[in-house]
C-alpha cells in the first residue's frame, strides 16, 4: 500500500519580473534542471551588483526590489506578454508604464517608473536585470517550488485569520496532502502529468510572506508565529525536475513507495 497520501495539482505560477504580480497557467513544460519556463526571468536591480549578463551568477534577494522589503509591490499589478516581451504595470486601476524588456527604449521606461515611484526605498538607480537561461530565484539551484494548501490552512489556525496561499509565491500549489506532508516527501521523486520532480529542499520563509498580496498591507507575521508553534520558518518545499515533460492543473500527484 502506498505510504504517500493522493494529491491534485491546484493551480500553477510563475512570477516573470521577481517581486512582480504572479501569474497562472493551465499548463506548463517542465524540462529538465530548469525552473518553470520564465519564472523570475528578470529581476529589478536596487543599486549596483556587478550582475554580469554574460557570466550571470547568483545573488542573494537583497540586492533586487523584493517584496521581504519593500511590500508596496504587491499594490501594482503587473502581466508579462511572452510574445513581446512587454511588461505591463497597472496601479490604481489605470496602466501606469509599459515597456519590452528586451530592448533599451522598453527597459528605461520601467526603470523609469520605479525610479520615480519608490525613491525612498532605492540604494542606486533601479536596473532591469536578465541574462538567457538564468533565473534570479531565492536560491542558486533552478528549482520549482511547491506549498500544500493544506499547510496553509493550518497556518490560518494559529495566527487566526485568512492566509491568501499566494503570499507564499510557489510555482505549484496543491491539494490532497495532510498539513506538512510535503517534509515527509524529501528525496522523493513526484510524478506529475508527464514530468517528474525530486524533493531537494524545504523552503525557510522570510518577512515577504507578511505581505497581503491584495491589500499590499505587511499585517501579521507568519515566520516567528511558525518558530512559535513548531520551533521552525518552514513552509513549501524546493523540486527539481529530474524528468521533462507537461504538466496541467487537475493532474495527480504521485509518490512511489519507498
């Protein structure tokens, strides 16, 4: 008898520009050692890094606007259009800038917005920042990340409100899991649709999850309520994908036995 519980994969997301709105997809093509296709794809410099496009190496999610400190992020509301390349930031219900970022004249212009928007949180002038093939994720593996809803919903019980799951920014949310069943899992490989993922890592949470991803508004503080309760940060684990293939939201989620 299987000793992994059956599970549904929930919804699917990626985040184009990191610190940027969220976006869903029906499906998506996992290949293999990558992330989800142009998830954290590019990255808004907050001063100078010496990032090098050329030679992109990793860094650390300070050195980029990000939501663990500067929440008026979530306020805009943004969509990347693959077939352009076109960034569009809406705020207050009414398109602020627009601009593809592949090319200088469409990159400026951003760069432009949030220079002029967020001085009092910029170190430097803000950069859009890519290089083909590197993904600014908030580790240096090129990982999918995945939260159980029901590790969310266990959170709303000790800090006593709603939890929106989106605060946590995985790429994979699922349903069918025991809370924390997802820590049981590490090492384990997961098939989903026609791709299969291995179980790498948990995923320590910071400030960026006291966000509402609505209101904007930094209203509660999950990391210290989890140390509190279960003497860790950890909610959603890291995958990588060991297998290439598709995946579509409805699919299950199996674990071989051990």
């Amino acid at each position: 008898m299987p000793d992994h519980a059956p599970a549904t994969l929930q919804s699917i997301y990626r985040y184009p520009v990191k610190g940027l709105s969220p976006e869903a997809l029906e499906t998506a093509s996992l290949r293999v050692g990558q992330t989800l296709p142009a998830d954290r794809r590019y990255a808004i410099e907050n001063g100078p890094t010496g990032f090098d496009p050329a030679d992109p190496k990793y860094l650390p999610k300070i050195r980029f606007l990000m939501l663990m400190r500067n929440e008026r992020l979530a306020a805009l509301q943004t969509r990347f259009d693959d077939t352009g390349n076109v960034l569009t930031i809406r705020h207050n219900n009414a398109e602020a800038v627009r601009g593809d970022l592949e090319t200088e004249s469409g990159r400026v212009a951003i760069e432009q917005f949030f220079a002029d928007n967020f001085v009092s949180e910029l170190r430097g002038p803000p950069k859009i920042l890519a290089a083909p093939g590197h993904s600014f994720s908030d580790v240096a593996a090129k990982v999918v990340s995945i939260i159980n809803l029901a590790s969310v919903a266990e959170i709303e019980t000790i800090v006593g409100q709603p939890v929106h799951p989106l605060r946590f920014r995985a790429n994979l949310y699922v349903s069918g899991w025991p809370a924390w069943h997802e820590f049981d899992l590490m090492g384990q490989e997961l098939t989903i649709g026609t791709a299969r993922l291995k179980v790498i890592k948990r995923i320590v949470r910071c400030a960026a999850v006291n966000v509402d991803p609505v209101t904007a508004e930094r209203d509660m503080n999950i990391p210290q309520a989890l140390m509190q309760m279960y003497d860790h940060a950890d909610c959603g684990v890291y995958a990588e994908v060991i297998a290439g293939g598709d995946i579509a939201t409805g699919d299950a989620i199996t674990a071989p036995s051990p």
